[in-house]
C-alpha cells in the first residue's frame, strides 16, 4: 500500500493526512487486489470497510473517526463539531474537532486539503467541474474564516493526484461556462473555444448553418482552475503544494473513471487532528 503525503503537511506532528492509491486492498479487480474505498457495482461493503481501515492505519489515523461525505458535484460544505448520525450531503467539509478524520472520494475529480495551523483547523474538498465553476475551493477558505477566524495568509493547501490537462477532455459548453465565471478562463483550457466560433468546416462541406460537424472537445486543466482559486482567496503561492500526477495516464496507481469506466474504483484523500492534541 502506498499512501501519499504532501511535503507542506507531513512535518506536522498532530496532523494526519494522506490521499489513498490503488495497490495494497482486499478487493479483487481482475487480477490484482486493489484499495477501493467507495460503492461501486463490482465491490462489497465489506471490502470497502477493510480497505479504509487499511488507509486509516497507514496514514495513521486509527484513532480518528472517518467522516466521508455523501458527494453530488455541489458546492456545500459541511462543517462538523461531532461524529454526524449520517454522513452529510456536501462536497467539502470543515473541522477543529480533534479525532475527526475528513474524508473526500474521488476518480479523477481534484481533492483538496487544506490546513490552518494556528487555530488547528482542516477542510477537505472534492472540486470536479462542477464544483470547480461553483468555486467550492474559494467558498472553503471563506466558511473556514467564518468558523475558525482563519486567515487566508496562514492556510497550507495540498492539491492532490486528479486526471490531468493532459487528458481531461470536456465540451465547448463547459468553456463556455468558465469563460462566464472567470475572466482568466483562457488559463484553465490547452485553447479556449465556446463553440459559438465560426466553424471553417461549414465552408469547406458546403453545409448549411445547423448541419455542420460539431465543435471539437477541450482539454480542461482542473488543478490549475483550483490552485487559481485559493489564489484569488489570498492563500500564499509558497503554501501551496500541488501534485502532478494524472489519474488517466498513471492507471497503475491510481483509478481513472475516465480511463476505466465502471470498473474504476474510487480513491480517498483524508485530513483530521490527532486526539489529545490541543
């Protein structure tokens, strides 16, 4: 099992924190074993249980209570004093109760996780796209300056594995729903097209307007658009670690949905304070 660590986190001796990959669980996907942590068709409850009590031990975080999120691409965020009696419906959450383990799930989506050491407070966030165009990240920093009086300034955010520009093809639609929100967009896309540009193609076939082939597929660089976010949110460059591994083009450590479909597993990134730690 390898559980991998953000260099800005790991010196932190009351924090435990760590995004899964794949190698190193019980469940069986076609002739490996690997570390699926999320319901999926092909895997049991009781393989997902063991898999994340593997994570927990491995990051070192037994004593904590996992805290998992029932997640739907949304910019809520959860903020939790306690153990919740259900999991609660949001893509982020918030904590400065130590013994809570913060957990987001994903398969390509960004995890994010995001610490402030003064106030000992932390935050996980799944941000896909549509999390992204919500600006959950940005929304984060801000719930965790409401609840915990953090300073953007003093947050160390560590953006984890997620599918890269590299691969990460989206419609013109979705570019032109960044271009609405961000005026940097441009950043965000290997070429910014919305779809409304005149198509040569129309021309060149002789097809009327309507019948032409569709615009091409972009290529969306999520952690960019994220690390832009907490950016904007006055977070420190020098705080922020981002890792540059893709999930489509490293499917031999980590799951791809992208890449595998339906027999992708799901990965998790955690964040908690250790018990007895104040």
């Amino acid at each position: 099992m390898r559980v991998l660590q953000a260099p800005n986190l790991a010196p932190i001796p009351w924090l435990v924190h760590g995004f899964s990959t794949r190698p190193g669980g019980i469940s069986a996907l076609d002739d490996e074993r690997v570390l699926n942590t999320g319901a999926v068709e092909w895997d049991s409850r009781e393989n997902v249980t063991e898999n994340r009590r593997r994570l927990q031990s491995a990051a070192g975080g037994t004593e904590l209570k996992l805290i998992p999120l029932s997640q739907f691409h949304s910019d809520v965020i959860c903020a939790f004093q306690n153990v919740p009696a259900e999991p609660g419906r949001g893509d982020a959450s918030v904590t400065r109760t130590p013994g809570l383990l913060l957990a987001v799930q994903t398969a390509d989506c960004v995890p994010i996780l995001l610490l402030d050491p003064g106030n000992r407070a932390v935050a996980a966030v799944h941000a896909g796209w549509r999390g992204t165009l919500r600006r959950i990240l940005g929304k984060t920093v801000g719930r965790m300056q409401m609840e915990f009086g953090s300073r953007p300034q003093d947050l160390l955010a560590a953006i984890g594995p997620a599918i890269g520009g590299c691969c990460y093809q989206v419609g013109t639609e979705v570019a032109s729903a960044f271009a609405a929100q961000f005026s940097n967009a441009a950043d965000f896309f290997d070429e910014l097209r919305t779809g409304d540009e005149p198509n040569p193609l129309q021309w060149l076939n002789r097809m009327p307007p309507g019948h032409q082939p569709a615009p091409n597929k972009v290529l969306l660089n999520l952690r960019a658009a994220n690390r832009w976010q907490l950016l904007e949110a006055e977070v420190p460059e020098q705080n922020i670690v981002t890792s540059d591994l893709c999930t489509a083009c490293h499917t031999e450590l980590l799951f791809s949905y992208r890449k595998e479909g339906s027999r992708s597993g799901r990965l998790m990134s955690v964040v908690g304070i250790l018990p007895d730690s104040r």
